[in-house]
C-alpha cells in the first residue's frame, strides 16, 4: 500500500497528535481535502527521519527509477539537498570550488561547512552569452586547471542553469574523480530528465556524486517537493551519514502529503500516461518555436539546452519592455526577463491552451506599432574578489558608509537579485566597480 491510500484510510480515526486541527481547515475551507491528509508521524505512517516501512519502501523503489544509491525525498526544496550533501562531504576546514552561477543556496552551505571557497566563473566567451546575456557552461578544462592548482574536496556546479544551460557533466565528473573531488550537482531544473529522450542525461547517469531535482519546477509536484540523489558510485561516503546530514536540516515535522505527492508524482513521471504527457509537452514548445521561424523572434535552441526552458526575445525589444508588455497587456508573466529576453518556464502542468494563448500574444505583439530600436549588450560579474572566508564574515558587524565611498570595501551583506537568486556580492568579498549599481546609497561593510 502507498503512503496516499494509508492517509486515506488513517483520516478517518480519532486522533489526539499533532497536528491539532483535526483534518480539517479552521480557516480555509477549500482546503479540506489537504487538511484530511495532513497527518504526523503516527502508527502505520512510517518517519521520513528514519524510515522502516511505507516511506522506506517509496524511497527505495525512487532508488530503482533513478538508479542510485540512496534517494531521499525532500519536503522543504532542494535547499535541504544542497545543504545535506554538502555537509555529509565537507569537513571544517576543507577547501572547496563553486561555480558562481550558483544558487544562494550553497552559500548557506558554505558558512553551515565551515569551509574554504574559490570560484569558478561559467564560460561567457560564447555565442549564447554573448546574444542572450546569460552564463554558459562550466568548461572541463578551466576546471582541471583550477583543480591542478589546489587541493578541493568538492566542486559544486548547477546544470541545467536557470535558463536551461546544461554542461558536460560526463567530462567534468571524469576530472573530478581524477582529482579525489566530489562533484554535488544542483539539477533542480531537471527533474524531467530521467524519464524522456528528449533531454540530456541525468548528472547520476554521468557520473556525479550527488544531484538535486525539484519536483515542483517543472514535474508538476507542489511548492517545496524537492529529491536528493546519491550515486552508487559515490567514494567514501556512507549513506546512514547523508540520512543524518538530511535530519540536521529537514523538520522533525514533514508534510505527510507532500511526502505522497513527491512519491506519486515520480511513479506518474515513470509511467506511460507520464511519458505521454511529457511528450505533449516537448511537442507544443517545438510547435511554438516552429511557429514563430522566419519572424521577428528568437528562441535559445541548441542541443545542450532544457527545451521546457522557453527563452525568447523580439529583435530590437529589450526583453524587460517585452515582459512589460505580456504583463500589462496580456496579462501573461513570465518567470524571468533580462535586456535580451524572456523566460518561459514550462512544465508537465503547462497546457497548449496557455501556449496558445502566449503564441497569440506574440503575434499580437508583432503586429503592434512599437519602436525596435534597442541593442542589448551582455554584462557579467567579474572574479570575486574573497577578502574573508563567507563562514567567518557571516559572523562579522557591519557598518554603513556611502556607495560610492565603498569601492574595495568588503561586502558584510549579500546582494542576490530574485528571480534567479545567485548572487552578485557576498559577505567576505570586496566591492568592485561593477556592483555598484546593485548597491543602496548606504552600504554594509566589514571594517576589519
């Protein structure tokens, strides 16, 4: 039996647990359906902390879907499998590499470790960079080069990026295991990669130690539906230690519900109907993109890119008028939106009518009187400068001085534009010229 029908049949007791509420909403009636499920970790439920029985079962045959060692199924994002891989790999003090388009996330990593950090900038000398103002991949050989120099316990990486970069895992994992490195890859984005041919190998199938999904990016799954992956080739590291690094971050107090949608949602993803809809979808964003060929519109395409990320730009819009535009005109938002362009994220949830109705809105667009005059130009980060290890800053006292007083200053604050939430400064580094047009008049430095 899974851990739906056992909720199913366990709402219909008497209970005198936590939570309190009886299985029913005091305040919003229209969740009562929820509020029925919402259970505790009482006689039959099994406990996601250590799991026995139906949780054990729906995490093991999660092993066999994925192929891994251990997956473990996340009710608070894939933050708590960034945070928990990290800290079952990394021991105070060690020295560890990150490539800086990542998520805020590993930050919290960083200073929860206690250890070292350089980084390692994305490859922006590329086409797609250069015509779409966003990172490329990691490249291999900045990397050995980078691991020939010092000793890293870890290197941390995110692929597919925000906006569906995918690297060379296979390449990058060959190096890193020549190197004695653990190689953690933030796959939030790719929870559909396991289950079609029409996107890239999963990082576990090429090699990586660890990976996140997040089932609720583009799989269908609610907020916060999240899985962490260990591979069965993982070195030296034992499981029962990644169940502990897991319960060191997940609440004592999981969502039974959630619990049963992410096991519901990866058997819908494996099965044929899962398939099909999966299918569906890769063919209404091929349709949408062969619509628009010969026009005035530009989609990011290539063969190392998430296809369900639909990034797209008009010749001569920048891409924040034309999200000004679906928005107050069309009443369409999409997901992020540069100079260049805009991001459409997509998933196992997005019907062809909404395609349709972005489709027509585009051309509505098109059709529109507007000026297409405007030239973007790409602008990225330079190198961090690292005056103070993030671990040791986040426990330093900040004081303000004038913005433009604080150029080679060090950072005691972060500065993290959301959507995507990687950052621009972080504590430790020191203010470069290009930050300042993130920074407030006042801003928060560490006086040393």
């Amino acid at each position: 039996m899974n851990l739906w029908k056992l909720l199913n049949n366990t709402s219909k007791k008497t209970l005198f647990t936590t939570p309190s509420h009886s299985q029913k909403s005091p305040v919003l009636k229209e969740l009562n359906e929820f509020y029925k499920r919402d259970l505790s970790e009482i006689e039959g439920l099994d406990n996601l902390q250590n799991p026995k029985g139906v949780i054990k079962n729906a995490q093991f045959r999660a092993c066999e879907i994925y192929n891994t060692e251990r997956t473990f199924f996340l009710t608070q994002g894939a933050t708590t499998g960034i945070l928990a891989s990290m800290k079952a790999v990394i021991r105070p003090g060690d020295r560890i590499l990150i490539a800086r388009n990542c998520h805020k996330s590993v930050l919290s990593g960083v200073i929860v470790a206690g250890c070292d950090v350089d980084w390692l900038m994305p490859d922006t000398d590329n086409e797609i960079s250069s015509n779409w103002g966003i990172y490329g991949k990691i490249d291999p050989e900045k990397l050995e080069h980078q691991l020939k120099l010092n000793d890293y316990r870890a290197f941390i990486m995110t692929s597919p990026t925000y906006e569906g970069i995918v690297s060379d895992i296979e390449a990058i994992s060959k190096i890193c295991r020549q190197y004695n490195t653990y190689l953690i890859v933030d796959e939030a984005h790719g929870a559909l990669f396991n289950f079609s041919d029409s996107f890239p190998k999963t990082a576990i199938e090429q090699g990586a130690d660890f990976s996140v999904h997040s089932l609720h990016k583009n799989a269908g799954a609610i907020n916060q539906c999240a899985l962490l992956h260990m591979s069965k080739e993982c070195r030296n590291i034992d499981p029962d230690l990644v169940q502990k690094a897991v319960n060191l971050f997940q609440t004592t107090s999981p969502s039974y519900p959630m619990i049963s949608i992410i096991e519901e949602t990866i058997n819908f993803l494996n099965s044929k109907e899962g398939l099909k809809t999966i299918d569906e979808l890769v063919l209404n964003v091929i349709n949408l993109k062969d619509y628009f060929k010969g026009k005035n519109i530009e989609f990011l395409d290539n063969a190392d890119h998430d296809i369900t990320k639909v990034f797209l730009k008009i010749n001569g819009m920048s891409g924040n008028n034309l999200s000004e535009i679906l928005y107050n005109e069309h009443n369409i938002e999409d997901e992020f939106n540069n100079d260049f362009g805009c991001l459409f994220l997509t998933g196992i949830g997005t019907t062809k009518a909404k395609f349709d109705k972005l489709k027509i809105a585009l051309i509505k667009i098109l059709e529109g009187k507007y000026e297409l005059n405007y030239t973007p130009v790409a602008d990225f980060q330079p190198q961090p400068l690292v005056k103070i290890q993030p671990f040791l800053a986040f426990y330093a006292k900040g004081n303000l001085v004038n913005k433009e007083d604080s150029e080679l200053m060090i950072s005691s604050a972060s500065v993290i534009p959301y959507p995507p939430g990687i950052g621009v400064l972080y504590p430790g580094e020191a203010i470069q010229e290009w930050h300042m047009k993130y920074l407030e008049d006042n801003t928060e430095i560490i006086k040393l």
